[in-house]
C-alpha cells in the first residue's frame, strides 16, 4: 500500500467526519486528531506504523502518554490492526 491508499482507506471509514487530518513530520507520514488522541501513522516502502499520543496529561501529571499500536508491512492486515487499536485506544479514553 502506499501512502496515499492509506489516507484513502481511512477517509473511507464511517467515524472519519470526527477525526481531523493533519500533515505528518516526514513526507511519508500523516496525522489524524480526535478530541483526545494523536495518531502519527507513517508508510514507507513496505512498512506501515502506527504511534499514538494523549493530547492532554491525565489528571495529576504534566506530560502526555503515548503508545505503539501495531506496524508491519504495508497490507491491508496491518491496517486493519491499526485501525482496530486505534478504536480501542480512543474506547478506553471514554
């Protein structure tokens, strides 16, 4: 898959209206923002990842939490792991 199959797909996801797209650090890497999480998801050559950031600290701290959510080669597999950690991760900040 390549970059832009990947914006692709997940412009095509019901909820995608709730997430705000954003450019990523690298040429080959793109945001998405939802009211609480950052999802920084970069897909080079054969290998699409996936980081997760907090957007505000939790209560009582200063920083933000941030996670790995599943990467490997660029298929549509990994993408369906992303895309299902992204959900949990967005569940269990409900």
């Amino acid at each position: 898959m390549t970059l832009d199959e990947v914006k692709a797909a997940f412009r095509q996801l019901p909820y995608a209206r709730l997430v705000e797209f954003r450019e990523g650090n690298s040429p080959d890497s793109f945001r998405l923002l939802t009211a609480t999480h950052s999802y920084h998801i970069t897909c080079r050559d054969d290998y699409l990842g996936c980081i997760a950031s907090s957007r505000k600290p939790r209560e009582g701290e200063t920083w933000t939490r941030g996670n790995d959510l599943p990467d490997g080669p660029a298929d549509e597999n990994t993408l369906a792991e992303i895309v299902q950690a992204m959900l949990g991760y967005e569940l269990s900040a409900a």
